[in-house]
C-alpha cells in the first residue's frame, strides 16, 4: 500500500477492515492513521518465525529485508500449522461458501469461511524422555506430548508445585496441530540449568490460544496513534468481546527514543496481560520514522484456551560409564600365537544402570578365543559376554551399581589361515548408556538418535576432547619377530639416592631401562607413576626383604651372587625392565654377571601398577633409589622403534667382480706370482690381510658417541658400553647384531 512520502506525519491511512480467522471468530481493525508511506501488511495466525524450526518467535524483526524465511508468505497455501487469514472491506457475509473454493494461491483453492469452533483445549498431557523412558530426561532433553482439539499457539509451562521451588519455571511456545504433538524440551529450567539428578515433582501446564491473529507491518514508519484491534462477539457483531493487543520490539535497534513505543516489551510472554488497543494500540513514530523504518513490526492478539495441568515427575538419571583400563600381555605377534586382553570397566555414577551394552572389537586376521567375566562382587551380567563373527566384536550388557568395577578377560589368537595385515591392530572396547541416561562425555545432542554406538556418542557429545567410554590398545603383528631401532638412548649413573630422569620421544617399539650395576634397589616412575606398588627390592640384609625372584622359582642370593656382585653390560644387562607400546611391563634378571636374561615376577607383596603410557606422544622416565646405606645404580635407558632389519645374506659368488688393486697384508705376498693377492679380492676398494691379527675400528662409549661431529650414512664404530659393532644409518647410531633377510 502507499499512502506517499508528503507529509507522513499528519497523512495517515484510517482504514477500518474486518479479519475472520480460520477457527471462526472474527476482528475490526482501524489502522487510525498510521503510515509506512509504501509499506505492506496482511494478517496471520503466527506472525515472524524462527528460519529454523518455523515456529512463532512473537517479536519484531529488525530488518525488513531478506525475511522470506521467517514469515509464511500469504500468497501460499496454508499449512497444519500456518494459516493467513482473510481480510474483508465490511463484515463477512453469512452465506460465504463453506469448504475450500479456487484462489490464487500456489495451491489452487483456499477457504472462505468455516464454522465457529469452541475454545481450544488440549488433553492426554505426558511427559517421555527423548529416547522412550516415559518420564525421564537426559541432557537431551525430552517430549511433552498432548492432543489439540484444532489448530493453535501453544504456552507450555514446566513449573515447580512445592515451596520454595526446586528449579526456575520455564515456558515453552509455539503452533499445534489439531490432533498429537509433541513438544521437545532440553530438560533445562528457566534459567538455562539442567533439572538436579534425582526424581523431581514437576507440573506440566499446557494451553491453547485461539482466534490468534498477527500484523506484520513492513516497514512501516509511523503508528504514533496506534492500531485498534477488537475481538467481536459471535453472537451479536455490534459486542466487541476484547481489544487485548501484544507485542514486544526488544529486537529493533537504531531508533530514536522519543519514537520508541511504551513499553518496548509488551508480550504474553511469561505471563504478561496485554494492553487495551484502544488506549495503547502499539503506539511509535510520533516525532520520525526511525523505528519503523525497514523494520518488521509484529502486533497481535488472541483469546485463551483452558490451562490443563499435569503433575508429573522428572526423572534425571546420570552415569559416568568407563572403560578404566585396557590391557594385553603381549606387544608383538606371530602366526598361531595367541594373547590375553584384559578389560576393565566402571560406573563412576551417581546412578546405578542396569542395561549397559559393552562391547570388544577384534581387527580381521584374529579368532575370538574364550571371555571370562569377574563381577568383582558388585556387577552382573544382564546379558552373558558372546561373540559375534559377522562384526568381530564381543558383545554384553552389564548392570553396575555406583562406583563398581567389572573384568573381562579375552583369549585372542593369531589366525594362521587368514592372516592379517602386518603392522599394528588396534583393539577397541567401549561401553555404552542406557536410554534417557546421561553420561556426561558420552551423550549424542541429536534427540532423534538412541544409543546404539560408543563411538557416535563420543564424537558427538557436544563437548569434543578426550571420552572415557572407549579405549584402544594394538599389537603389533609380523610374520617373522620384528626388528627394532634406537630413536633414543642416554647412559644414566647415581649413588646415594639420587634420581635420573629421561624424557622418550614418541615410539613404536616401547621403551627400556638396563641396569648395569646396582646396590641393591631401585624403583621407576612413567610419567609420574611408579610402575611398582614397592620398590624393587633385591637383598635381604637390612631391608623389608627380596620383592622379586625368577619366574622358573630362583631366588636372588640362593640360587644367585649377591647383588651388588651381578654386573652387566650394554649387551647383556644384569636387569632389563621392558616397556612395550601398550605400556605393559615386563622385568628380566641375569643370575651370573654378563649373562643371559631369565624372566622376573613380583613377590612379597609387590604387584604392579598400571600406567598411562602415551602411544603417540613423549613419555618420562625416572629411574631411583631409596637411601638406606649406600647406594649406586648405574645403566641405559633407550626407546625403541620398529624398523628395517639388518641382512645376512652370504656373500655373491655366482658372478665375477672387479679386481681389488690395494691391499695391506701381514702375509709377505703380493702380485700375480703370490697367489694373484689382493685381485683375486674381488669387488674391494681395499683388501685386509693377516693370520696374527685383526681389524680394530674406532673404539668410543655411549656416551662419547655425541662427541662425533655430522657423522655420515654407513661410518662405523666398536661401542665398548654396549658391546657391538655399531654403523650409522637413518640419522642413528644401531647395533650390527640382528640377522634377518627379506
């Protein structure tokens, strides 16, 4: 419409139409003079919607442009929940035709006028968490359910009905269908906090608002009289029944104050009661036509329905579920070997569960062997631990009070017949909630998806980082036994107590500590943790007594030298405490100096602890002793990648090779007359040769090795700490001791 751009403040459009709306009720509306100068306007049931959910927002919008998302266009068909009504010059005539008749709209037809319907009301209210508990809510939130005898606005009300009230009332809005909707609601309070663990009484209050009519003015300038807005009686049309107007304008900026309405939030919502539009029909623009200008100004009215009230309970249920420790004794495999995992886990609560389905996954080229499942004297088995061949996984389903903790244990072999890839498996487990439970880092946001997968429900818990529902270990599986490389290696010495401290860099083979010489404990720490519950005791005299002997039964001192008296070297170390890349620990002895290594167990009392070893990052070592006397430990700490294995292959002799020209010889010959010395030396740049003595290369420590400045691919030294012919390769000093050929 256009009123033109001459004096907009004393030209007005005085326009009085009529409004009947679909349920049957009809409105007179005056414009009293207000002018947009080229604005538009039409009548609907919801006003400006969310672009999302198309659901009411009841407030203005501070743009007119670019709105097509967030208002139903009247030139389209109507929808179960969004109706134009229908505007007449003079009240509508009786005889209107009923049913839908042709109109130019993009359905072909629309409706003229239909019956007077009865105040809207609702029925069968309940309440059901998201996923199906009737009356329990996550953090998900859940549905509030009820039928509408027709088409309307909704007020949800969840509200407290004890004193003081538990939580904030909160209030829900938007269109009904006429028949079942349902609501979601996030299971917050008014004030945006979760409802408190536990059952809470709670009252769900539902209403319907009929007649509902809105006014989207677009852009219109000025309404400094304000819009009268009159609910006529259907009975006797001369009766207006009310002239209750809304509107709230919080969102339109740029305006200035004088021309602002009073008040700015004029809304139903919470609990407001509306103005008489007769004294303040939404009234702005008096002096300038900032307010209104490129704006989208919504003022509507309504009549309610009967409130309906449900006292009900909410049910808010939270368990922190974990896999708290995943473990196998065994890095590396061969084919037909087998392994044990072992699997523990834990309902860190509040609430107990009774239906949460674990599960372990196996990669292809391994055969489930037997599971084994210890409640710990707390958890049950609802469903008893089976495997599945089609998707390798082991499958249960647990019941585990507050605070319990539960162990499996899996027989896993290497299948012979299928093998698989070589390179690292990985082993997963997980645990996962019940329905309408919360677990706090293991809740999907998306209300339409249950839980049916620990994964999904960690990677979209809203909250990112870490999920303690899932855990991860590999083995590294080969056909032959690996071979493996130093990426770090660093000689320790200490006496008296005093520590050694060793940052790894990440590896793919574990970690090792070597001990050399020792007097007569000592303990280690990963990343804080002490590996043992005690130290490694190793001498009776003078101590709380030996904690660790052979596992053949050989006791230290009995079938052994005394401690101090054991030596070892970098070859053949009198203790080796192994780490592998899961973080399993495993201890090694010598029972005579420099010599072969025999398996170690822990014994009176001592047991070990478990450790966080991180597969993908930096680990700390600290190697110590306690002081009772004099002490002295002295060794090598190193890790350990998987790399290229040295080959032995024998030397070519099915081909002839260039002749060696120099040659150095003890042996007094040289030349074609001595038996062709040093040609017949093929393919040599220089030939050797003694019966008395033998090649010495350079002779350097450990230690020293770093003293040795750019040293270049394949130069050669004799390490006298570790006993071996080392050669320089792949930026790294490596033992020439490992034989193994492709």
């Amino acid at each position: 419409m256009s009123t033109g751009t001459g004096t907009p403040q004393s030209n007005g459009f005085y326009g009085i139409f009529y409004v009947f709306t679909k349920d049957g009720y009809n409105y007179r509306v005056s414009n009293n003079g207000n002018n947009g100068m080229y604005f538009t306007f039409f009548v609907n049931n919801n006003g400006f919607l969310n672009a999302t959910t198309k659901q009411p927002i009841y407030k203005s919008l501070d743009t007119s442009r670019n709105i097509s998302n967030q208002v139903q266009d009247p030139r389209a068909v109507d929808t179960a929940i969004q109706t134009t009504h229908k505007i007449f010059y003079t009240l509508p005539a009786t005889d209107l035709p009923t049913g839908t008749v042709p109109a130019a709209v993009s359905g072909g037809s629309t409706w003229l006028r239909t019956p007077v319907t009865a105040l809207p009301s609702v029925s069968n209210i309940t309440l059901i968490g998201v996923e199906g508990i009737p009356g329990q809510v996550s953090n998900k939130g859940g549905y509030v359910k009820f039928n509408a005898s027709q088409q309307g606005s909704y007020k949800i009300t969840i509200q407290s009905p004890v004193t003081p009230a538990t939580f904030t009332t909160r209030i829900l809005t938007g269109a009904a269908t006429a028949g079942a909707n349902e609501v979601l609601w996030d299971g917050r309070d008014g004030n945006n906090i979760p409802l408190p663990a536990g059952t809470t009484p709670a009252q769900v209050i539902v209403q319907l608002q009929g007649a509902e009519v809105h006014f989207p003015y677009i852009d219109m300038e000025y309404n400094k009289n304000g819009i009268f807005i009159e609910l006529l009686d259907n009975n006797n049309l001369n009766n207006v029944v009310s002239d209750i107007v809304y509107w709230d304008d919080s969102t339109i900026t740029g305006s200035n104050a004088v021309d602002r309405p009073s008040p700015i939030v004029n809304s139903h919502l919470p609990n407001g009661n509306g103005l008489s539009s007769r004294s303040n029909g939404h009234k702005y623009g008096f002096t300038g036509e900032s307010f209104g200008n490129n704006k989208s100004i919504d003022t509507w009215a309504f009549v309610k329905g009967l409130a309906v009230t449900q006292n009900s309970q909410v049910v808010v249920k939270i368990a922190d579920l974990k896999v708290s420790q995943l473990t196998v004794n065994r890095g590396n495999v061969l084919p037909g070997e087998s392994f044990t995992a072992t699997v523990k886990v834990k309902n860190d609560g509040p609430d107990a569960v009774t239906a949460a389905p674990f599960s372990f996954s196996l990669p292809p080229g391994f055969i489930a062997g037997a599971a084994t499942f210890s409640g710990n004297g707390c958890g049950t088995q609802a469903t008893a631990i089976s495997y599945d061949a089609n998707t390798r996984k082991y499958n249960s389903v647990l019941a585990l009070p507050n605070g319990c903790e539960v162990t499996y244990t899996f027989t896993i072999t290497v299948n012979s017949a299928s093998l698989p890839t070589q390179g690292f498996q990985n082993f997963q487990a997980g645990i996962l909630r019940q329905n309408d439970f919360t677990d706090p880092d293991a809740t999907n946001q998306n209300p339409t998806v249950l839980p049916t997968d620990p994964v999904y429900e960690c990677a979209n818990n809203g909250l990112g980082g870490t999920c303690n529902n899932l855990k991860n270990v590999s083995v590294y599986y080969s056909s032959t036994t690996p071979c493996t490389e130093e990426n770090f290696t660093q000689v320790f010495s200490a006496t008296n107590g005093n520590s050694s401290t060793f940052t790894i860099p990440a590896v793919t083979y574990g970690a090792q500590v070597d001990i050399f010489t020792l007097d007569n404990s000592f303990a280690i720490s990963v990343n804080g943790v002490d590996i043992t519950t005690q130290e490694l005791e190793f001498q009776s005299s003078g101590t709380t007594g030996i904690n660790v002997q052979f596992a053949d039964g050989t006791n230290y001192e009995i079938g052994t030298p005394l401690i101090y008296q054991i030596e070892g070297n970098g070859t053949s170390p009198m203790i080796r405490v192994s780490i592998n890349q899961n973080g399993v620990i495993s201890f090694f002895g010598s029972k005579v100096s420099n010599g072969p290594l025999f398996p170690l167990v822990l014994t009176n009392g001592n047991a070990a602890n478990l450790i966080n070893w991180n597969t993908g990052g930096t680990n700390t070592i600290t190697v110590k002793q306690s002081v009772n006397g004099p002490t002295r430990i002295t060794g090598r700490v190193s890790g350990h990648n998987i790399g290229n294995c040295v080959c032995y292959n024998p030397a070519n002799t099915s081909s002839a090779g260039p002749e060696t020209k120099v040659g150095i010889t003890t042996l007094q010959r040289a030349g074609s007359a001595n038996g062709n010395w040093p040609m017949i030396r093929q393919s040599g740049h220089i030939a050797l040769e003694s019966n008395s003595k033998g090649f010495v290369p350079t002779r350097v420590t450990t230690a020293q090795l770093a003293g040795i400045i750019e040293p270049q691919e394949g130069m050669m030294v004799y390490d006298t700490t570790e006993k071996c012919l080392k050669i320089y390769a792949d930026k790294a000093w490596r033992c020439f001791s490992t034989p193994a050929c492709p």
